[in-house]
C-alpha cells in the first residue's frame, strides 16, 4: 500500500474528497488529510482526528483490539491515545481506525518520558472484557517476506525463516526476572507524545500480555543499532529502575527482535530501493554475527 492508495481508501471511507489530488510527501490534498506515516499502516491527520489504515484484512483483529485498548487504558488513568470511533472500518479491504488527534508536541520525547510510562502499564493486571495476545514478535516474518516477494533475494527469505524457528523456541523458553503481564510491545521514543500536559502513549497496535523484557529490551536494541545516545539509555533505565542487560535472556530477545525487525523492512522493499539497501545491510550484518554495524530507521 503506497500513499497514493491509502488516499484512495480515505476517500471510499468518507474521509478525503480529493484522494486523486493527493499531494506526496507528506503534504495534504485538498481536504486536508496530512500523511504522518507510512509503515504497515497509513496514518493520516484529518482535522481534529488521526486516521489509521491498516495494509490489509488480516490486519482487522488487532484494530478492534486496538480499540478495546484504548478504552481500557483511560479506564486505568494511563495517559493514552484516546479513540474517536468505537470499533474499526473496513473499506476495500483495510482496515479504519479514527482517533483523538493530540495536541501539538511541546518537545520530541525522549527514553526517560517512555520509562515512567512502562512501569504504570507493567503494574497492571489483566484487562477485563477482552484478552491480550502473547507478543508474537516473530509472527508477522512470513507476512512481511510474502509481501517482499520477488524483491528480496529467495537465500536472504530462507535466512530470515531460519533464525525465526530457532529463536521462537528460545524466546518460549525463557525465564523472566520480572512478572509477566501486560506490555507495549513497541516501547520506543516514537511511540510517546509529549503534549502541554505531558507523555502520552500512542501506537497501541503491539499491546500484548507476556515478559515485561520485551518491552525493555527495544531500547537496549535501539542503543546498538541504530545509534541511541549511551547516556539516553542509562537515563531510561535510571528511570525505570533496572537494567534488562543484567538478565541471561536478553540476547535471546534481541536476536528475536533484530530477526523481526529485519523482515518488517522487506514489506517495503518492492517500492522502495532505499528500503531494499537496508534490508540487505540487515541482513549481511546477521549472516556475519557483527553486532555492531549500524541499522538505520526506516
């Protein structure tokens, strides 16, 4: 799904009138709908809202999730995402998902304004009325290598499906230091806003019940990749109050994550050479076991 093809659903949603002349590159058309990101979902700003469209029906299941987050975390008090509409679209085939549009940021967030956060969501129990899915960090692999198709090297997919069935089991069998429950899942700097009244959490999407050292070992992973500031991360977990690198499973989960985190680029590779580069680099550095060559966002 490219944006030309998320404004066109918008369009069939009722949402924009002029998807034709939609401009690219993140300004907005005519109605006014404002591409903010283009990932496995659209996300557009449309006025007082954010719209979400998701890449395809499968993807249906977890935006009436979503929802039933969001309702459920200002239930609690955690300051979240608030959704516009209860329960998702689908048009043509994608799913829609409307939502508060925040207030503008006050400054970009940082890792200790996500710390003080995770702990709140870490001290939950259970939700009541819908039930979390294990993080299935691995579980959108063959989603996203099928999308890649023919663009990725066939040798560069089997490697990917390989480490994905070492590491499952391994992640499986894992010991946590900390009581499993409910977690982010995605728990970046990217994923908090920090508005006039402070951090708020956004992107739900990756809400799940399992090891709270998911949700700790992002960042850690952010700080030897892609070039996270050491003294950021220590200031996270200063804040959080300890240290995922001291528990034996981290490399476990790291590798499960770098090995997801790798194919999700592959999505993108058919439309998109910059997108290609990097899956490659991503991948060159897994076949060689160097842990230190540079990953970049994409």
């Amino acid at each position: 799904m490219d944006e030309a093809r998320a404004r066109e659903i918008l369009a069939a949603a009722g949402l924009s009138t002029d998807a034709a002349d939609g401009a690219p590159g993140g300004r907005p058309d005519r109605s006014g709908a404002r591409l903010l990101a283009l990932g496995e979902n659209a996300v557009f700003a449309l006025d007082e809202l954010v719209v979400k469209i998701g890449r395809d029906a499968d993807l249906l299941p977890r935006a009436e999730r979503e929802l039933a987050l969001a309702d459920w975390l200002a239930e609690t008090g955690i300051p979240a995402v608030r959704a516009a509409e209860p329960k998702p679209r689908l048009v043509d085939g994608h799913p829609v998902t409307l939502w508060h549009r925040l207030p503008e940021a006050v400054r970009p967030a940082e890792p200790r304004d996500l710390a003080p956060l995770l702990r709140r969501i870490h001290s939950l129990p259970e939700p009541e009325g819908f039930t979390l899915p294990r993080r299935d960090l691995l579980g959108g692999v063959e989603r996203w290598l099928r999308l890649a198709g023919d663009a990725v090297d066939p040798a560069d997919a089997a490697f990917l499906r390989e480490r994905r069935d070492a590491f499952a089991p391994a992640a499986a069998a894992l010991t946590p230091h900390l009581t499993p429950g409910p977690i982010h899942g995605d728990a970046l700097p990217r994923n908090v806003h920090v508005g006039p009244d402070g951090p708020v959490l956004v992107d739900l999407e990756t809400f799940s019940s399992d090891l709270r050292e998911h949700d700790l070992v992002v960042l850690a992973l952010s700080r030897d990749r892609y070039g996270l500031d050491p003294a950021a991360h220590d200031a996270f977990t200063e804040a959080y109050g300890w240290d995922v690198g001291e528990w034996e499973g981290c490399a476990v989960l790291r590798g499960a994550r770098e090995t997801a985190s790798c194919a999700w680029v592959a999505q993108h590779a058919p439309t998109n050479p910059k997108a290609l580069a990097e899956f490659e680099r991503r991948v060159a550095s897994l076949r060689e076991g160097d842990t230190e060559v540079r990953w970049y966002p994409f």
